[in-house]
C-alpha cells in the first residue's frame, strides 16, 4: 500500500516537473530547482477557502475573452440613442408645454376653421387638464355644428355620469341643449331631473340649475316643489327671490309672504347692482323687483337713469314694458289717469315701437276719448307695416297695422286693410263696421253687416242651437245697431243673469253691451257719446220710464259679475253718473243704484271717480270735493290721480281753498313724481297762492314733459306775468292760442 | 464519488413494459387540449400575447425533441405534480377559468420534464419551465393589469418624444389621436414584435445554447430592457410612417413585416446582449497545480468541462462558476435542433448514488410496476375521457 503511495507520488511529482517546463518554455527560472512538495503557495497565510476564492478571481479575471465585447457595440448605441431620445422626450414635452402647443394650435385650428385640428387639440387639452371640462364643452359644441349629437354626448361623457361626480358646468350645457332643442339627446324628464340634482348636489344653490328645475317642476304643474327648489336657491343667491316673488304671485301666496320676498328681492339686486352697475339683466331684474314691491316709481327712475346713462336697446324695451305695465296699473285705478296713461304709453311705443302690449292698451284708452297725436305712433305703424308685407307675416301683425291707423285716425285705410282678413276671420266684422262708420261709410257697413246677417241667419236656421253662430248674429246686430234685436236674441238665455252663471262669458258681454246700447237709444244718447262729451244728458219722460232704463242698466252690470274696470261697467256706470248729474226724473233713482252699487264694494272706486270726473268737467267743484274727498279715503290717499283732482277742485272751488289743495298736490307728487299733469295742477295753486316762480318751476317742468297743452301755457303766461317778464308770457301766450286753433281744427274735422 | 448509470444498464424488458407508463401523461395533456386552445384563442385578443400560437408550436416542438429521446424515470414529487394539475383542473372547471387549467397543465409538464432529470440538464427543465411561466403568465386580472400599465409606460415615452418632435397627438384607450386619423398603437408593438415574444426568444435561445440558470436569468433581464426599447421604438416611428407616409403600420401586411422588422432587431439586441453576459460568465479555466504549488491552466474550457471528473480543479468556487454559471458547449448541430449527444458525465446533471440506488430499486419493483401500470392506464384513459366531455361542456357554455 505504502509502495504503491510512494510510486504514485513520484509519477504525480514528475507530471509537475513536466508541466512546469512545459509552462517556463523549457527555460529556466526561478522555479528550477524548487522542491514539487514544498508548499510554495503565493498566498501562503490565508487558509483553503480564501485561497481558493482569490484564485478563482484572478483566474476569472485573466481568462475573460473580451472580443465578446464587440457585439456589443450596435447594442450600446441602441440604448444611448433611446435614453437621449427619452430625455429629450420628457424635458420638452412637460404638461404646461403640451398646453401651451395645443392652445396655439387650437387658435390656428379655429381661425382655419380646420375641424379635425380644433377636435384634435380640444381632446388632447382635456387629457392634459380633465378636471376642466371647458374644452369637452367646447368639443361638445363643435359636434353639435356638426349635427353629431351622439358624439358631443360622448365628449362630455364622464362629465354628466348621473351617479359618479362630475361638472357643473358641462351638465348645464347639456341641460341647455335639452331644453332649447329637446330632441337633440333624446334625454328623458327623470334624466333631466338627475342632472339637475346632481348639479345642486355638487354646486350647492346653483342659479341655473335651481331655475331650471323649478322652471320644469312648474312645465309639470308640481307647484310645490318649483317653489322649494327656488327658495333653495334663494337662500344662496337673495336676487333669485324675485323669480320666488312671480311663482308666489302666480300661486296666490299670502300677501306678508309676497310682500317679504318682494323686501329680500329688493336687497338681493341692489347688493348686486352695487357690484355690476352697469349690467343690463340685473338693471332689469331690479326694476322688476322694485314694481313688485309696490314701488313702479322706482323702478321707471331706474330704468330711465340707465337708459340715459347707456342708451342701450335692451334698456329701451325694459323701459317702454315698466311704462306700459304702470300705465295699465294706472288706468285700472281711474279712468281719470287716461290722459296720464295715454302719455305713458306713447313713450313706451317710442321707446319700443313693437311693444303690442302698449298699443293695444293705447287702443282701450283711446274709446276713453284720449288724444293720441298720429304722427307719435308713425314708427311703429311703419315697422308694423313692414312686418305685414313680409313673407312670414301674422294675422297679428296686420290687424295690428290696423289698430295703429285706427289710433292715428285713419279709419279707410284701417277698414281696407282689415276688409282682406274678414274671409278669414269673420270675428272682426263689427270692427270694421265700426271703423267704416268711423270713415264716413255707414251705408257700406250696413250693407256689408246686411249682407252678413242673411248669411249668419241662413246658417242659424239650419243650426238653431249653435252658441258660435248666435254670438256672430248679436255682434253683426250690435254693428247695425240693433240693440232690442240682440236683447230679444239672447233674453231667452239671459232672462236671468243671476241663474245664468256658466254661461259663455263673450255672449254674456254681448248681452251687457246691447242693453246699454238700448238704453242710448231710449235716452236719445246714441251718437253723442264718441268723445268725451258731459254736456251729452240722457232724456228720461218720467220717473217710471226712468226705472225700467235704470233696471237695463244695472242688468249690464251684472253681465259682467260687477268685475271691476269692465267696459261695460263703466259704461253702464257712466250712464247712471250721467241720469244724476241731468237731474233728470230719474236723477234719484239713478243715485240710490249707485249708492246701492258702491255698498257692494266692486265698483266703489269707479262710481267716485266718474262722479267727480263729471263734477269738474260741470265746473260743480264743491260736489267734486265731496265726492273725491270719499275717493281718496277709499284709496286711502294713495292714488295720485284721485289726490290730484281733489287739488284741482279744491283750488277751483269758491271760495279756493289753494293751502288744502297745494298739500293734495304735494302728496300726488310724491306718489308719482316728473307727471306732467300732477306738476300743472301745482303750478296752478301756486298761481292761486301768488308764488310765481314756484309756478313758473311746476309749469316749466310740465312743459317739458308735454309741451301741448294750451292751458298749462296760459298758465305759464300768467306765471311769468305776475313776475313782470312780458315778452316770455306773450309768448306762451301765443302757444296758447295756436294749440287751441289746432284742436278745433281737429273737432271740425271729426 | 457516485458514477452515471449507463443507457445500457437499463434492461430490455423494463424498459418495454414502461412503455405503459410512457404514454400515461402525454394522454393525460392530450385530455386537456382543449383548455390550452381555449386560453390560446382567448390570449389571441391580446396584441402584446397575439402571436403566441405560432410560439407555441414552435416552442412545444423544440422541447418534445430536446426530451423526447430520453428515458423517464418517475419519483414521488413527479407524481404529486400530477396530482397537483388534477387538482387545478376540477378548481379551472369550477371557475370555468381556462387559465387555471393551463396552470395544471404546466404542473404536469413540469414533471414530465423532471422526470427525464438523469439524461437532461438542469437548466434544460428551468428553461421548460420559465419557457412554460411565460406561456401560462399570470391571472387574467393581474395580466392585464401588467399590460395596462406595459402600454401606458410605453404610450407615456413615445408621446413624449413625439411631442417633442412636434407631433400633435394625444393617446387614449382608442390609440394614438393624430388630426387625421386615429391608430391603435398597441399593434405597432404587438403581435412578433411583443416583449412576451421577445422573452420566449430569450428562453429558446437559451435553451438551445445551454446557457446556465444565472445566464438565463441576466438575459432575461436585458430582453425586458430591450423590448422597452423596441416598443418605443416601434410606436415612434410607426406613428411618424403613418403621418408622413399614410401607410398604416398597425395592420394588415404592412403591418406583420413591420412587427416582424422589429422582432429581428429585438432579437438582434439579445445576441448581443448574450455575448456581454457571456463574457461575464464563461467558465473559469481549471488550474493544475504547478511543483511550485502555482496553477495553470490544463487546457481549452470546453475539453475541462467535458473531462469533469479527471479535470476537477478542486477549487470549490471555481467549480461551483463552472456548474451554475458558465455554459455548457452546445450540442446542437446546425441541420437539426435534436441533441446530437448526450452526455450522462455532465456535471450539474450527473445523478447522485441516491439517484443510482433509486434506479436499482426501480429495477428491483418491476415486477409490481408491471401489474400497477395496466390498471394506471385504465385509470388516466377514464379520467382522460372525462375531462374532455368536462372540458366541452364548460366551454361549450361559456363560449355559448
């Protein structure tokens, strides 16, 4: 065993020995020599493990191949190139650069009108900033021009998700669409409702959105929760109490509850018009909300401060709509405000000559026996005129056409025109019976209204029972003035008014009007009664004849359910004022109707009004006083109208009481301050109490407001006399005298 | 020292009786065919996996010849691989969930792979493996979470650079907006140009070169590096082609040669990436001891390597470089991708005397086995035949 160690050693001995010559190259070296067994190791003191380990390196190290290197290259530059590319990339494309880019190129897209650039750029600034979602509005917008609603709903997407948040702003657009084009999304009432919510539930107290859904709880009749939606909103927003104060209005709320809204509606605009004092939408809010706070005054002062400030259209319109609602207000209170209202509505057709309201409210004033100078309605008649001849022109605007000429005093050209509607609308057959008879043609109107009636009859007798054809028989009687005809007609129906209350409330006013029209017949008053004519007395035979025409009527007036301001009431009324004031047979009968009538309570006002009215208009000042001085406290001392007049008969009456009348005068100012006829009657008492130049400043005012009335010029000359400036006087003087030439020249005429 | 069991060693007659058990696992993955199809026709709507079908042919292909010539030899942690994949498939058919069963399916070639442990590299099955871990990927949801964020990481850096070329666009889940037209990006680096691609190109190449287990892992890392830039790459210029050019990249013809432009340059890059690797890993050369008690090198590393245990160098570190590290030289020629040897003196792979005595009683349980393997194929024909009417029932549904 050890024999065969030994042998193996030695042959182990001489492999090294041959590999170490094979290493040296067969040369010599300090190896030569050295014993094979001794340990001879480089690293002697380190033990077998790190010896092993630093030889492993070092022959790691030295037998590296490093052409394997070479391949490499390609490589290398691959990945230099992409890290270059990428920092590039990241440092000159940073979100606020994107921005910037896409905004310019989106203004480049929308100047070109280049719509797949503008889509492009509108997407891309909505991925950079989705929480702004004006971009998908506007993309949204742009698809709509396009007529691609499904995609403008895409756009805005995850901005109206009913459940998840999302815009404000973007689900109003849509709402907007919604509603102003209600096809265009197919969205339903409960997907509407959801938006809105979701709107108030991310934008609390949101106007439009409160607006919105109160404005379509209200388009469903769900009056409660319209009102609970705005009130809502009016906790955040007070301005939005004025849209709370119309609803209220519109529902019949409790006055103290009207009346504090209408208080919260004042301050809430006023707080805003501090801010934006020149923003026409809250100029016209605020004036609304001042009118329905009972304060119209204010509201025209502000109406008119703007619209002398800005001279903008908008203004106007407001302007001319708060002068025809005053006026309209005005005229219901007294028909003694009719030269008032007519002024007032002149300056709103001026302000806005297309405003119909105030032209047809102009027509009602003019049957009061109103002035109105033609050449004042002269624009709107000719932009009226030019809406009937175009192509897509109403009924409306021609019979419009025809009102305004009828206004002017142009009865021919009136009753041509509305001849050409009459085959389609036979309704206005005694109008233009009316505006014939106005124009000098009666026996053309009655042989046209002739003609109608055999024809209406023909029809009658094949259909006794049609109410249609018995109403258009009455109206074309009435035209032929046929009164008794029309009562035998309809007596029948109408025996009993009191037991006739379903019946058609227009055959009703028929039946009212005939039976005044009968009594102008039986009191010789038919014909004298077109202006306003006082000296015009009913003739009464006896007492008897005098309460069967009283019984006529006091019928009329209850045709129309002692509603007050009715024509036919205040026809009526004015008959019976006129039965008093002829002292008459009937002159007692007719004042006991009246008292009886004013202790109903509807017609109270009306009936002193008139009284009064045809006391000053007599000259009887002290049964004026009487009369005005139970108005006034009726209205309690807030109607300027009835303050004014009592002024005027207080001044007039003998012996003057001028002091008592300047305090009237004052209040009626205060009330409606700048009227034209409020400030005369004060430069009267002025003139009265001998304070010439505090009258010359009434008058001189007034004439500035209305220059054509001869005896607001009469005064001034007086004025300026008492204060020795004798050209001036003569001067108004000759005013004067000419008005008064022009208005006889009228009279003759008509 | 323990010494490798010669081929011939194996008798005749056991080895025909094992043929028995040969064909118990391919039955049972043929049982479950139809569930790698269902989960390949479901990847195929995936751009970045659409290409896989193709890959997996291939793929299978290569692996059936590497193993399919050595013999197998069945241990218990085999058959609990086994068990293991009937256990995901009764779970895939619960949840109706092809990927699941595609899991099992892995498990059971896993073992089939394992089993053939004594002729075939370690590094041989790791690559099965990781090749098999890249076919499979991760669950639906957790894959296309990693997708999701692939393609915007992608997306992000070439906007970036198209943005600073000047390039007004902007990406969405639509692909790439440009004022003319909108292009679905996903595909100028999908399909052959994917990373997955490139990551299975890796494992083949690694496969086929016998790199270690380290290597294999060094170049996966670089592949992914490399199919980030690629897929910028691809998404960049694709997206300036089609605004200079108009020609589409993303699809049809022009599409397949662009992907596959670029799948050469991926490639092109892991080969270079390898030799970098390589150069950090090639074998150590072992050392004879000189008289003087120096080393020197005994020769070429591949001779060393081959001549394990006459060359040992007895440097522990050096032969532990040499086992898990350094490659193995091929053994692939370049008409056939079949081994054209196998060398059972591989060192990594040469079976331990536990291994042996394992074999001898292997030998010795014949007897039984040739009872026991009859009944077992009864047994995997039924279940076999079971889950395929399983298989058609739930995906007949759930594709119903």
């Amino acid at each position: 065993m050890d024999e065969d160690q030994d042998s193996r050693g030695r042959e182990v001995n001489r492999v090294r020995r041959r590999r170490v010559r094979e290493f040296t190259g067969g040369q010599n070296s300090f190896l030569d020599g050295v014993q094979p067994f001794t340990q001879l190791s480089p690293l002697p003191n380190l033990d077998k493990s790190r010896r092993d380990a630093a030889e492993a390196a070092v022959n790691w190290f030295y037998s590296r191949d490093l052409s394997l290197f070479y391949p490499s290259a390609p490589l290398l530059l691959a990945v230099t190139l992409f890290f270059l590319a990428s920092g590039w990339g990241e440092t000159n494309s940073d979100p606020s650069t994107r921005l910037a880019d896409f905004k310019d190129a989106l203004q480049l897209a929308i100047q070109s009108e280049d719509h797949e650039q503008q889509h492009l750029c509108l997407s891309a600034l909505g991925q950079i900033e989705p929480s702004n979602s004006s971009y998908a509005i506007q993309e949204a917008d742009l698809y709509l021009t396009e007529n691609r609603p499904t995609k403008a709903l895409q756009v805005l997407g995850r901005y109206v998700d009913p459940v998840r948040s999302g815009s404000p702003d973007a689900r109003l657009w849509l709402l907007r669409q919604t509603l102003n084009n209600k096809d265009v999304f197919g969205l339903t009432r409960e997907d509407v409702l959801t938006q809105l919510h979701a709107v108030l539930r991310e934008s609390r107290g949101n106007r439009e959105a409160a607006r919105t859904l109160a404005r379509v709880y209200m388009m469903t009749r769900e009056w409660q929760l319209a009102e609970c939606a705005l009130q809502d909103a009016a906790n955040h927003s007070p301005d939005l109490n004025l849209n709370l104060l119309k609803l209220q209005i519109v529902l019949e709320r409790p006055e103290e509850i009207r009346s504090e809204t209408a208080r919260l509606a004042v301050a809430g605009l006023e707080a805003l018009i501090a801010e934006q004092p020149h923003k026409q939408d809250v100029i016209t809010r605020l004036a609304e909300a001042y009118y329905l706070n009972g304060d119209p005054q204010a509201a025209r002062d502000l109406l008119n401060r703007s619209y002398q400030r800005d001279n903008d259209e908008t203004l106007a319109r407001s302007l001319s709509r708060m002068e025809t609602m005053i006026a309209e207000d005005l005229i219901k209170k007294s028909a003694a405000f009719c030269d008032v209202v007519c002024s007032g509505l002149l300056r709103a057709i001026e302000l806005n000559p297309r405003n119909l309201r105030a032209i047809k409210a102009l027509l009602d004033v003019s049957r009061m026996n109103c002035v109105i100078p033609p050449d004042r309605l002269s624009e709107s008649l000719e932009f009226y005129r030019q809406r009937a001849i175009a192509s897509d022109a109403t009924e409306q605007d021609v019979i419009t056409v025809v009102w305004l000429h009828d206004l002017r005093g142009e009865y021919e050209e009136a009753a041509d025109l509305l001849q050409k509607q009459l085959e389609t609308s036979p309704q206005f057959l005694r109008y233009n019976t009316e505006l014939l008879i106005k124009a000098g043609s009666g026996g053309k109107a009655s042989l046209l209204a002739e003609s109608e009636l055999a024809k209406i009859r023909r029809k009658q007798g094949e259909n006794p029972g049609d109410i249609r054809l018995k109403r258009q028989l009455a109206e074309i009687l009435l035209s032929l003035e046929r009164p008794s005809e029309v009562i035998e007609l309809l007596a029948e129906d109408f025996s009993n008014v009191e037991m006739a209350p379903t019946a058609d409330t227009a055959v009703l006013a028929l039946y009212g009007e005939a039976l005044v029209e009968y009594f102008d017949q039986q009191t010789e008053l038919s014909g004298l009664i077109l202006q306003r004519n006082v000296a015009a007395m009913p003739k009464v035979s006896d007492r008897l004849h005098g309460r069967r025409l009283i019984r006529l009527l006091t019928t009329a007036i209850s045709t129309v359910k002692g509603e007050a301001r009715n024509p036919i009431a205040m026809e009526s009324i004015d008959r019976l004022v006129r039965l008093v004031m002829s002292r008459s047979p009937a002159a007692d009968d007719a004042m006991r109707t009246l008292n009886s009538l004013r202790a109903e309570g509807s017609c109270s006002l009306d009936i002193l009004n008139t009284l009064s009215a045809f006391a000053l208009d007599l000259k009887r000042y002290d049964e004026a006083v009487s009369w005005l001085e139970i108005a006034s406290h009726t209205a309690r001392n807030s109607n300027p109208g009835i303050l004014n007049n009592l002024a005027i008969a207080l001044v007039r009456s003998q012996p003057a009481k001028p002091v008592k009348a300047l305090e009237y005068a004052n209040e009626a100012i205060r009330l409606m301050p700048d009227h034209a006829d409020l400030l005369s009657t004060r430069g009267e008492i002025y003139i009265a109490l001998s304070d010439w130049k505090k009258a010359e400043a009434d008058l001189r005012k007034s004439l500035a407001l209305r220059s054509d009335r001869s005896k607001v010029h009469r005064m001034m000359a007086d004025a300026l006399r008492g204060q020795g400036e004798l050209d001036q006087a003569r001067h108004h003087q000759n005013q004067a005298l000419k008005l008064e030439r022009g208005i006889a020249g009228q009279q003759a005429a008509l | 020292m323990s010494q490798a069991v010669p081929v011939d060693a194996v008798p005749v007659d056991i080895e025909s009786k094992n043929k028995h058990r040969s064909v118990l696992l391919p039955l049972l993955l043929l049982a479950q065919l139809p569930s790698i199809v269902w989960f390949t026709l479901q990847s195929t709507a995936n751009p970045l996996v659409s290409s896989f079908p193709f890959a997996l042919v291939i793929v299978g292909w290569i692996t059936v010849r590497h193993f399919i010539q050595a013999r197998e030899r069945w241990k218990f942690e085999h058959l609990l691989l086994v068990f293991f994949n009937i256990l995901f498939f009764v779970g895939a058919m619960f949840r109706g969930s092809a990927w699941l069963a595609c899991v099992g399916v892995s498990f059971s070639i896993i073992a089939w792979a394992l089993s053939r442990r004594d002729w075939i590299p370690l590094r041989t099955v790791a690559a099965v493996a990781v090749l098999l871990a890249l076919m499979v990927r991760l669950p639906p949801y957790v894959q296309s979470a990693v997708d999701q964020s692939w393609h915007s990481t992608i997306a992000s850096q070439s906007s970036a650079i198209l943005h600073a070329a000047g390039f007004l666009h902007f990406v969405d889940v639509e692909g790439v907006h440009l004022a003319e037209q909108v292009v679905d990006d996903r595909y100028f680096r999908g399909g052959a140009a994917s990373p997955w691609v490139l990551l299975l190109t890796c494992t083949g190449l690694v496969m086929f070169l016998r790199r270690s287990i380290t290597h294999h892992f060094l170049l996966l890392a670089g592949t992914l590096g490399i199919g980030l830039m690629t897929s910028v790459g691809a998404t960049v210029f694709g997206i300036m082609m089609v605004h200079w050019t108009g020609i589409d990249f993303s699809s049809g013809t022009a599409g397949v040669f662009w992907r596959l432009d670029w799948l050469i340059a991926g490639v092109a890059m892991i080969w270079c990436v390898d030799h970098i690797v390589l150069l950090l890993c090639a074998p150590i050369p072992l050392m004879g001891e000189t008289v003087t008690g120096r080393k020197v090198p005994l020769g070429g590393a591949d001779e060393i390597i081959r001549d394990s245990e006459e060359c040992k160098s007895g440097n522990s570190f050096t032969d532990a470089w040499n086992r898990w590290v350094a490659p193995l030289p091929p053994v692939y020629q370049v008409s056939s991708l079949a081994p054209a040897e196998v060398k059972l003196s591989e060192r990594e792979d040469s079976p331990t005397e536990n291994d042996a005595a394992s074999t001898q009683d292997f030998v010795s349980r014949t007897e039984l086995e040739q009872v026991r393997s009859a009944g077992l194929l009864g047994l995997t024909s039924v279940v076999s035949a079971l889950m395929l009417i399983v298989q058609f029932v739930q995906y007949f549904r759930v594709g119903g």
